[in-house]
C-alpha cells in the first residue's frame, strides 16, 4: 500500500519520544469498562492503585487531554472509544498493564504505530495498551543490528540504519509501526532480495499474557519466536525487535513510472507486460505495480514503484522492459537513496482518511487474473481506488513455509483492493460495496492472504486460510502462551 495513496501525493540514534509529563488517573476514580467476555465490569478505585501503583507512562480516560489523540487510528473508518488507555513507557509498563488486563479479564487491544487497516488496535469501551512512545531506536553497527523499541515507526527505524550505510526490510510507508508490520511479516521493496521483515527478525522482547517478560530468538523460546514470526498479535504485546541489517549502497534506483489506462497497450497490456518481466527480474528488482486514479488530474493510471538495489551500473538496463511497456505519462525513476525510495522525510498521512481494503496471495497474474481486475474497473467507474499487486517471489520464496508462522511462500504477488473516503463525509458505504464487488472477482484468484491486510468483516476461515499448514501450530503454541485469547483483536487464531 503505497504513500501516494494516502499523502499528498556504530553509530547510535535515539528518538526516543519522552512522554509529556505522566499523566495518572486520579485516586478515587472508578472506570466502567467492558471485559473479555463482553461483560461489562466496574473497575473500581483499589484496583486502579493497583494499575497506578510503579506505572511510568500516561493513563488516559474519556476527557483527559490526550485522550483523543491517543484512541484516534490512522484509518479513520474506526472512530474507537477505549475506557481506558494505558501508554506504556518502558517494557515494565507493559508488564504491569497486561497482568491488570489479565487479571481482570479485561478486553484488550494492543498499538504500536495505529496503522492497523482493521481497526483492532482500538477498541470501544475496553482497555488499549499503548506502546507508541517506546520509540528508541539504536543502531550497532559492529553487529549489524538494529535494536528497535516497540513503538518506532519504520521510517526512523531507515533513516537510522542509513546513516550507517544499512537497512533492514521494512514497509513501504514510512509512518507504518514497526510492531504490527513486523509481527505478521512484513513486506517491502527490498523482499525480493532480503525476504520478509520477520526473515531479518534476529529477537524480540515480549510480554506474555501471563505477565512474563521473554526473550524469543532461535535460542530462547524458540516456539515463540516461531509463533511471533507472521503470527500478528496473538502471542503477547512486543516490546522491542532485533532486525538484521544489510549494507547498502548510498544510492540505489528507483521512484514511480506512470502510465496512462487507456494508452496502447492499455492497462491489460501494461499488466500483461508487467507479469513477464517479473517472471524473470532479478532479486535486486523490487516492482509494484497499482491500477488507480491520479489525484490531481482524476485519470486512470497504471503506476510502478520500482527499487532496485543491485550495482548501479546494472540498474537502467534492469528497469529497461518497464520503460518500453509503452510510452510513460511521467518517468520519475533515477537514482536515490533508500529512505528517499521510502519517503522517510515524507509528513505522515493527514488525518480524516479512511479506507476499505481486501487482501489475499496470488500464485502468478495470470490473464484471467488481468481481466478480471480490468473488467470490473471499467465497469465500475469511480475516482477514489486502487488495485495493488505487490511483487514477492525472490528471497521470500526461497524459506520454506513452514520455517516461520507466515505461510504463502510461494506468493507471487500481494493483491490488494481498496478504496478510500473522508471523514467526516458520505463516502463509506459506496467505497466500501466498490472494494466488496471487486473482491467478489478478485478473491477467486487469489490462495491464502497477507493477515496485515486483514479487514474488520473477514469472515474466520480467512485466518485458517492465511495460515494454512501451520495453522494446528499455532493453536496450540496459542493455548500454551494465551489460554484465556486476552489478545484477539487480530487476526486471532484460537487457542487449542
Ligand atoms: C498506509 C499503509 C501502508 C502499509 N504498507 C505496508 C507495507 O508496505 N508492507 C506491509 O507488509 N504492510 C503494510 N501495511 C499493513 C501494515 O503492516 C499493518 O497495518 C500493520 O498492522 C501496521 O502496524 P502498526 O504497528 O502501525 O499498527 P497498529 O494499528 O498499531 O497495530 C496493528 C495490530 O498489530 C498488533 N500489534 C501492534 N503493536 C503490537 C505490539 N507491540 N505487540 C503485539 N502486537 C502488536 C495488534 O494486533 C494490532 O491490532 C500498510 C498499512 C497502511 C495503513
């Protein structure tokens, strides 16, 4: 899912986001909140000093200043009031927030960078542990690691890294969390070469529904670390990651190349094209390619957002068949670096945008594929969509499916609908019945999905789905670590 779409068109360095003077419920208060089991409880004012009791960060309710800025999403579609908002300042707060939620049954989200498309890391009238300003980020250069808190967004997490002439793989949006991305996998323009996030994912700090504060790492709790690699949220609320980094060169190439729709040979063409050259790209070659509208001029376009990360000598013969599909409206590939590739210095999005989505995997863009996509755009006009096909294969196909909780390997492509509105504004119920009609034609294709993509009204087979043979798994792991499903508000894979 790309910037465009959503904003306007040894070395150590540490963001670390202190918090404005924690801010604490005031002795006496009781707090009506909603439990587990939907029930509705009373916290009452001991168990609150018990909450308050060590607690470093900010605990917000309804009418505190903050409170509205804290329960706010990036996809404005979910407009969620929490009962209470615990944000963390050190891992020990989570600790001492998830032994409350647990001990008190208490329905509970969990939010790192809020870019959840779903929704879930708010919730209405429960408890939301926040770990947003956990955000410091320390590069080791010696060990080519990134030690990243929790709350981080991915574009620091790049800016970091390259001032050490390193990256990892993160998404392609700079104000997405590092939390959510990572943990139910993470792709982005560097997979192809690199594989996913989680296959560059060294360790994790986590906090366990029991309270306890673990390690996972091929050496300790090594299930865990399985679990925590494509398993989204289920296991625990994360405190902190080790991500694996690459040296990269200061400049790589890439940028967008645009076509219009309608051009010889027309978006069935351009796609048609597109799909036999990624049959035969070398890793280095990251190229997404999305069917949508350009903001400022309302034409259909089909756009690229091509990487590519291998010697730069090689790169203008690399990204040569993409410029010959036909004859570009706009060409803005050149050389750049990473985090400008990744719009690390880009504003986040402004709020008020909301957005419908639908995912799933695809095994080759097939021609039927094409034209389904095609078919129902133009039977369908509308200004304010998009049909993404994300290129994996590469190193992402080259770990077995099994060796992480993540499942579609062998995915060519991540395919996803989506159509976006304004809020306040009228513009929910038509975006969201345009994504549902095109999902209708699309999903046939499409084997297993991406659980970061996941939608607020996903039937449950789509988890089962998504994970495919690692799915009996990951229910057990499930059980041993979460009994109770205190974290459902994902993807949830049910404890058994
Ligand atoms: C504009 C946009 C662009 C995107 N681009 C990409 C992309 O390029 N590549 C890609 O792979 N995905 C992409 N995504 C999807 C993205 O990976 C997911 O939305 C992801 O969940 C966002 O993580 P977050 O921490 O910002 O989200 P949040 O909304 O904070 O959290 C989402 C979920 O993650 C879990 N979670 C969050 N923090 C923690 C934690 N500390 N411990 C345990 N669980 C936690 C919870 O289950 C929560 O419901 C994009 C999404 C958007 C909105």
């Amino acid at each position: 899912m790309k910037r465009r779409t959503f904003v306007t068109r040894g070395l150590a360095v540490l963001t670390a986001a202190a918090l404005p003077g924690a801010r604490l419920l005031a002795a006496g208060t009781a707090i009506d909140i909603l439990g587990l089991d939907g029930r509705q409880l009373t916290l009452k004012p001991a168990d609150l000093d018990d909450l308050r009791a060590g607690f470093k960060g900010e605990l917000l309710t309804a009418g505190d200043g903050g409170y509205d800025g804290a329960r706010r999403l990036w996809n404005a579609a979910f407009d969620r009031h929490p009962a209470l908002i615990a944000r963390c300042a050190s891992a020990a707060d989570v600790q001492h927030a998830v032994s409350f939620a647990s001990a008190h049954a208490l329905l509970t989200a969990v939010r790192g960078g809020g870019h959840s498309l779903s929704g879930q890391s708010g919730c209405d009238k429960g408890l939301v542990i926040d770990v947003s300003q956990m955000r410091e980020v320390r590069i080791d250069k010696a060990a080519r690691q990134a030690h990243v808190q929790a709350g981080s967004l991915l574009g620091a997490v790049d800016k970091a890294a390259q001032a050490a002439g390193m990256a990892t793989v993160l998404g392609t949006v700079n104000d997405t969390g590092v939390a959510g991305l990572t943990l139910g996998g993470g792709q982005g323009r560097l997979s192809r070469k690199r594989g996913l996030t989680i296959d560059n994912l060294l360790a994790l700090e986590v906090v366990t529904a029991d309270g306890r504060a673990l390690r996972a790492s091929a050496a300790d709790n090594p299930d865990l670390y399985w679990a925590l690699r494509g398993g989204g949220g289920n296991f625990g609320v994360v405190t902190a990651f080790t991500y694996r980094l690459h040296p990269i060169t200061p400049q790589l190439y890439g940028g967008t190349l645009t076509y219009a729709y309608q051009d010889a040979p027309t978006a069935r063409g351009l796609l048609r094209g597109y799909a036999e050259i990624m049959g035969h790209a070398p890793d280095e070659l990251g190229a997404d390619v999305a069917l949508a509208v350009d903001r400022e001029t309302q034409q259909r376009i089909v756009e690229f957002d091509v990487c590519y990360c291998g010697p730069l000598a090689d790169a203008e013969r690399v990204v040569a068949p993409l410029r010959k599909l036909g004859k570009p409206l706009k060409d803005a590939l050149g050389q750049a670096p990473y985090t400008k590739l990744q719009g690390s210095d880009d504003p986040p999005a402004p709020p008020g945008i909301a957005a419908y989505v639908k995912g799933g995997l695809v095994y080759g863009l097939t021609p039927a594929l094409i034209d389904a996509a095609i078919d129902y755009i133009e039977a369908h006009p509308a200004h304010n969509f998009e049909i993404e096909f994300g290129a994996n294969g590469g190193a992402v196909a080259r770990v077995a499916p099994t060796a992480t909780a993540y499942f579609g390997r062998g995915a060519s492509h991540t395919m996803l609908a989506f159509a976006f509105w304004k809020v306040p504004g009228d513009g929910a119920e038509a975006s969201t019945a345009w994504v549902r009609g095109a999902w209708k034609e699309l999903e046939p294709h499409s084997r297993g999905n991406y659980v970061n993509l996941a939608s607020a009204d996903d039937r449950e087979t789509r988890v089962h789905e998504a994970y495919g043979d690692n799915y009996a798994r990951l229910a057990s792991l499930k059980k041993r670590y979460d009994p109770a499903n205190l974290f459902h508000l994902n993807a949830n894979i049910k404890p058994a």
